[in-house]
C-alpha cells in the first residue's frame, strides 16, 4: 500500500521510527490542525499491520470513531473493527481496532502491537493504569495532538517530536494565513479563576451584557465579508442569545452543541458549505474532528488555555478552494493576552504546574500583538505601520473621533471603527444612491458621511452609485448599534 505523503509527513514517520528504535515507548507528536494527522495514523497502522502486529486506535469523542474509521477506509484500510456500544462495526477479529476511550475503561482491553491515543492533551487516569500494566510495558503508545502542553503530560510521554509547526505550515501554503481583528474588549475583572480558566458560570455573565453581544454581530456584519463562520461561544444561555441576535439581523445561523446529534450536524455542514447558513454558533463542540469550510472565526469565549484557543483557531486554518486566509474576530481578549496561534509553541512536555519560568512568561509578554487603534486590526509587536489600514500611531494624536465612530475600550479608552474598504468619493456616491432611491432627507447622505469620517464632503463630486454588499453591511452594523444604543437609553431613563 503507498501513501501520498507530503515531505513534512515523511518527516514526522522518520521521527517515530527514529524515537521507537532509540528506546522510547511513550511517545508523543505534535501534528498541527490540518497536518494530516489522520493521514499518518494510517500509515503507522498500516506499517503494524505489514509486521503482523493489530493496531489500537484511541479517540476520546464518540464523533471521531466513525470519522476515523472512514479515513482509514480513504487510505485503504478496512479491516478495522469498533469498540463502542453497539456499533454495527463490531468485529473483535480485526487487526485494527478503533475503540472509544470511554468503551476501553468498561471492557478487556484487545491485543495490540501498537496504540495510538488521539488528542491525547486530552488526559484519563485510566491511560496511566494502562501504560503502567506490565503486560503492556514494552508497547508503543503513541500520543497524536495538535497543542501536547497539558500539564504533567512529560510525566507520561517521553519524548515529545515536531515535525513541523504551525507557522511553517502557513508559509508552505499547507495552512491558511489569517488576520485577526479585535472589535470589542470584554470586562472580565470580576470573573474568578478557576482550573486554570475562567469561571464559566462568571464568564457567560460577562459576555452576555447586551452591547457586546450586539457588537459581535454588527462586526460580523461590517467585516464578515458573509464568509462561513464558526462562532465560540461560553455556555447555551450565551450560544442562543447570540445565534438569535444574528437571526434579528437577518443572518441565517445554525446552533450546535455537544447534545446536536449527528444527523443534524452534518446537515448543518452540508447548508453551510452551500451558503444557506452563514453563522454556525457552538458551545463544547466543534473545536476537534471537522474539517468543515470555514473562513471566519468569532471568539466570542475568552480563554486563559492555549489548548482551547489553538483547537478553535485552528477550525479555520484548513485550506480551501478560493480561500485567500482566515478572518478572525476575537472579542475576547485572547489574541491579546496569549498571542498568535502560530507563535504558541513549546519544545518540552510539561513536567509540572510550575514548569514556566519568571523569564519565559516576560520574554512570552513582550511578544504579543498590538492592536491598532484605528482599525482594531492585531499587527505583530514591533510592526509599526499598520498591515490593514496603513495607519501610524504619531498621526492619531491629529485626528478628532466622532462619538458615532467609536466603540467604548473597557470604560475610558476608545478607538475608531474599521471602516470597509471605499474611498471617501465612493462613500459618498453610494450615499447619495441611497438618499435618492430611499427616498431619504436631501441631508441624508452628508449627515451619515460626516458621522463616519468627522468632516463634510467637501471637494467631492455629486456622483450616486449603487451600493455593494460590504458597504451595506457597514450601514446596516450602524443601524443595529443606534438601535441598541436607543434601547438602552430608554431602559435607563425608566
């Protein structure tokens, strides 16, 4: 049987054979989203199989046993069998065992001349047991996951290979680029700690206050370009308050959480990829396992785990057919405070709750992206000039915002909207269309320019011209935050 692996793939079945032959029995791979891990899953099994030993294939999620099973059955491997309830696969009589870790805790364990665990950041005592039994000493286990920086993992596993990283993916074109936005900054003082993240129940209260849950879905609206998205969101109060909110404004979005079976989810795809839905809101899913289209990401679930971030950006990473990089929303603060996905990296498996130094995280901190306080776009730190909008920071002491272009920075900061992408003489002209076949006031299109820009159009010409799409949406965000400004104005005054 041949593979059609790519070099980096070689690569990373040289590093095992390389750590099984110097010793190692519990090793462990880094394979970033979109690697093909699966892909080398196969080849490894089907390396036992050609040695005559049976292969054990571990996932921690019910949803990823017939999704494993059916890539292997891509890569011509059939004679695989399922360990999960009673899963019309059953057959203990095949080599190649794919077994749910829930299944394996209640049930003997099969022979086996190789287990692999995947995602296996995700940690049971029961692997512990199992690696520890004398039967199953001198048995590779080898751990598969795209972010292996659980604490205490080096305790388990004993040699940690990268293959590759994330960033060097991005620039071999294996992976996505991405851009990152930070429209809103939440107010998370007063939610506690707790595990290491923040406390849920505390967090869904934060995230729920109407003005940020309105400024998700108008950023959407403004910068979306209506690509597919996946949004993140704390707990089902939150996922539905936002998944209606993007219903009132007219956007087709779909509710996903661990209970949505999996009919409905792969429907759910199917109307994403085919444009009938443009936002997929989620909560405890989707962030291991899909490959689906998508090309934006909202973060609407603020997290202190640089596991749960990478899984989730990662969901946009995969490449796509037209698909010139990934957009991402962050309305989190998590950009900000862990910074890029493809700059999160670790060389050692974790020892121990204190295995980072005093130096590490200082030298970490002066490595996090900066945002611009015109577009709200995250620049690498030491970029000055802007990538989005050109924007300078000396010019911005020069230029006088209007209260109808700024977006409130936890309190007392602010800073001005990303605007789409128009010249001011095509604003104008698409305003003018509006005025005109709307309808509207003749000082319609002059007022709205003034609130955008902060000046009159002065020098510019009298020329209508009709919308398009990106600068309807900006209109329509405008609209949505008046009305949500209203609204609290007059919950306030009763």
């Amino acid at each position: 049987m041949k593979f059609d692996l790519h070099p980096l793939q070689h690569h990373a079945l040289d590093l095992l054979r390389t750590s099984i032959l110097a010793g190692h029995r519990r090793p462990m791979m880094q394979a970033p989203t979109g690697f093909g891990k699966t892909v080398i899953a196969a080849a490894i099994v089907e390396g036992a199989l050609r040695k005559g030993n049976p292969a054990l294939f571990v996932v921690p999620f019910l949803s990823l046993v017939d999704q494993t099973v059916a890539k292997f059955a891509e890569q011509g491997i059939h004679s695989v069998g399922v360990m999960q309830g009673y899963h019309p696969q059953t057959d203990h009589e095949q080599p190649v065992q794919v077994a749910s870790v829930q299944t394996l805790m209640r049930r003997a364990l099969p022979k086996a001349g190789i287990v692999l665990i995947d995602e296996a950041h995700r940690w049971y005592d029961f692997y512990g047991k199992w690696m520890a039994m004398p039967e199953w000493q001198k048995i590779p286990f080898v751990g598969l996951s795209a972010s292996p920086w659980a604490k205490g993992l080096g305790k388990q596993y004993d040699d940690l290979l990268i293959p590759t990283t994330t960033k060097e993916l991005i620039t071999k074109g294996l992976l996505s680029p991405f851009k990152v936005f930070a429209p809103s900054h939440p107010d998370l003082s007063k939610v506690r700690t707790v595990a290491g993240d923040f406390h849920e129940g505390e967090l869904s209260t934060a995230m729920s206050e109407p003005v940020l849950v309105a400024d998700t879905v108008s950023t959407w609206l403004r910068l979306g370009e209506d690509r597919p998205t996946l949004c993140f969101a704390v707990d089902r109060a939150h996922a539905k308050k936002l998944a209606g909110e993007f219903e009132a404004a007219g956007v087709p979005t779909a509710y996903v959480d661990m209970d949505t079976p999996p009919d409905e989810r792969r429907l759910i795809r199917e109307r994403l990829a085919h444009g009938q839905i443009k936002v997929v809101v989620n909560i405890y899913t989707l962030t291991t396992g899909i490959d689906w289209d998508v090309r934006c990401i909202i973060l609407a679930r603020p997290t202190k785990s640089e596991i749960l971030f990478t899984q989730i950006i990662g969901r946009g990473l995969r490449t796509a057919e037209g698909k010139a990089e990934c957009l991402i929303l962050d309305h989190s603060d998590t950009t900000l405070r862990l910074g890029f996905v493809d700059d999160i990296h670790h060389t050692t498996l974790d020892m121990s709750k204190h295995q980072q130094s005093t130096n590490q995280r200082k030298e970490k901190a002066t490595q996090l992206p900066k945002e611009c306080s015109a577009c709200s776009f995250l620049r690498p730190a030491g970029v000055h000039k802007c990538p989005a909008c050109g924007f300078m920071p000396e010019r911005q002491s020069l230029i006088e915002e209007k209260a109808g272009e700024l977006v409130q920075l936890k309190g007392t900061k602010k800073r001005k909207e990303n605007a789409a992408p128009h010249s001011k003489q095509e604003v104008y002209s698409m305003l003018l269309w509006l005025q005109k076949e709307r309808d509207y006031s003749p000082k319609f299109a002059k007022a709205k320019f003034f609130d955008r820009y902060a000046e009159w159009p002065r020098n510019l010409h009298e020329m209508p011209m009709a919308p398009d799409a990106p600068f309807l949406n900006w209109l329509k965000s405008r609209q949505i935050a008046y009305a949500k400004r209203r609204e609290k104005e007059a919950r306030h005054a009763a």
